[in-house]
C-alpha cells in the first residue's frame, strides 16, 4: 500500500518521496527538486520503482539519509 513518506529508487538510482496522497490527488517529490501532481489518482496506482524506506511524514522523509543518498 502506498503512503506518504515512502521512498521510492528507479533503476536509474533517481529516488522520489510520495506526499500529498488523498483519494483524488498524488504528489512525488523528486531529488533534483522536481514535483509531479497526479490531479487524478487512483487508489489502485502502482508506483513503479523499489521501496528502500519509510518515514511517518513527509518532513522526515526528505531530511532522510535515504533522500539525500547519504
């Protein structure tokens, strides 16, 4: 299940955080500072990319060691 606060890592090593979920709306907050906005999301979207952690806010989830590649 998606929430907001996870990390996510394409192929590629881009990492993005979801944020903003609600029923209607999906926001990614990417490294390079880009944000996309899916006006309109549905619950059942598969967000494609690994997992590699999990924070309870969004706040944390960029100050993490994980988002900064640290």
């Amino acid at each position: 299940m998606i929430k907001e606060g996870q990390i996510y890592e394409y192929e590629s090593g881009e990492r993005f955080i979801l944020t903003n979920i609600s029923s209607k709306r999906l926001c990614a907050i990417y490294q390079s500072g880009v944000v996309i906005n899916l006006e309109r999301f549905s619950p059942q979207i598969r967000v494609y990319g690994k997992l590699i952690a999990e924070y309870p806010t969004r706040q944390e989830a960029v100050n993490s060691k994980e988002f900064r590649n640290e």
